[in-house]
C-alpha cells in the first residue's frame, strides 16, 4: 500500500459489505498482544465487516488492536451464521477509534497467499457484487 513517492495508495476497490466477523491475534503477535479474557471466548472477539476488497478488510470492533499486528479474521455468512466465508491472516495497517463506545476501525491487509485464501477472497468477491449483503438484508 504504497508507491516510490511515498504515498499510501490503495490497490484495490473496496466493496461495501456487512457480515460477521470474528477476530484473534495471529500467533506470532500473541505473546505482545492479549485481549481480556472478557473480551472473548478463547481468544477470538466479536467484529463486523465493513467493507471487502481483494487486498484487505476493514473491521470495526469494540477491542483495541495496535496498527502492524497481524490478525486471523473469520467471516460469516449473514443469512446463516454457522457458515464460514473466509478464515485468512492480516495485518492491521489503519485504525480509527470512531466515537464513545468504544469502537474501533480497523484497515487491514491480507497476508496469507494460499489457495485456501484465494478461494475465500474470490467467494466474498461474488458476494459483495451480487450485493446479497447488507444492513437492508439484515432485517
């Protein structure tokens, strides 16, 4: 996410999407990073997608997680929350605390390049351009 004059420069489009999510500290980061053990069961936290794109996610969570950690993500699908979209490793570029709550904005930016990812990436590709999710789908 940057270029020889030293601008951070998106790659990618990023597509408006919601769907449930749950996040962890990957576990090279796990002995820097903690969550309390309130905040989530074995080690995983409630968060919502926000927006998807081929290259990242951005996420807003009610826990702190410090920019350059790297993150496991888990998507799910909206309609059936059992299924899981995508599971992939990232690596928090941006965060934004957005108000009081608190909540926190994360941008984030793959890491993992497997087949097992790519797989995922191209699946939510589908989904945020068929637009079959959304806050209008979740009512």
């Amino acid at each position: 996410m940057g270029d020889a004059s030293g601008l951070n420069i998106r790659r990618s489009v990023r597509n408006e999407l919601y769907l449930p999510a749950k996040i962890a500290i990957a576990p090279e980061h796990r002995s820097l990073v903690r969550f309390a053990p309130s905040a989530g069961a074995n080690g995983w936290i409630d968060a919502d997608l926000l927006d998807f794109s081929p290259g990242g996610v951005g996420l807003i969570t009610r826990v702190f997680v410090p920019r350059r950690c790297r993150i496991q993500i888990r998507v799910f699908d909206l309609a059936d929350p059992s299924v899981q979209l995508l599971e992939t490793t990232a690596r928090v570029m941006r965060l934004v605390m957005t108000d009081g709550r608190p909540a926190y904005m994360l941008g984030t930016s793959f890491e993992d390049d497997d087949s097992h990812t790519s797989e995922g990436i191209e699946r939510m590709m589908r989904i945020a351009e068929a637009g079959r999710a959304g806050p209008s789908q979740a009512a």
